[in-house]
C-alpha cells in the first residue's frame, strides 16, 4: 500500500504538466466549449451545471489569478483535495461494509 500512496502522491505533484498542453482538458468542457465542438448542449449538462460550481475553479484558490506559480500550487492542491475526498470516502464505505460484514460472520447456513 506505500507503493500506492506514493505512486499517487506523485501524479499529484506532476499533475502542473497538464498546463503544457494546448487545450482544454478532456472532459472538463463548459456548455459553450460543448456547443462550439457538436453543435448543440444537452440539456442534461445544462441541468447539472447550474448546480455545482468547483470550489477552485480554474484550480486557482481565491485571491491568487494568474501567474504559472499559482496556477501549479492551485493543481496540486486540486489534486490533494480530490484524492484526500476519495481516500475518505472509501475509508468509510470500507469501515461500513467490514461492519456489516462482521454482523454476518459469526453465522452458519444450516
């Protein structure tokens, strides 16, 4: 499992290498980007982006814009944070099925 974490804390601390590249990101398009690549925007993608707005977006934390510093500290810490929120909530989805499971352990089917 070390292996893993550090393997993951890398790619977290590499992820600025993405600023190299020309482009939006795959995936992270707006509705106008959507709109200008096929033409029309589901109305689904509507729907669900009027109800989230990421709480870094453009992976600058408030009151640091611009600068290509900013912009690296702002994807890592992007990257921490959603990796830190992944290892929580697999922590606790862990702990609540091994509990579960521990209900049913000391049973036999007759």
């Amino acid at each position: 499992m070390k292996k893993l974490y550090w393997g993951i804390a890398l790619l977290v601390v590499i992820s600025p290498l993405g600023l190299l590249a020309k482009g939006t990101a795959w995936g992270e398009w707006s509705s106008a980007e959507f709109k200008r690549m096929i033409g029309f925007v589901p109305g689904g993608m509507r729907l669900v982006e009027s109800l989230w707005r990421a709480p870094l977006a453009g992976y600058a934390w408030p009151g640091r814009q611009g600068g290509a510093a900013a912009a690296a500290v702002g994807y890592i810490l992007s990257g921490a944070i959603g990796v830190g929120l992944i290892f929580i909530v697999f922590k606790v989805f862990g702990r609540f099925l091994s509990a579960s499971e521990g209900e049913f352990s000391g049973h036999e089917d007759t």
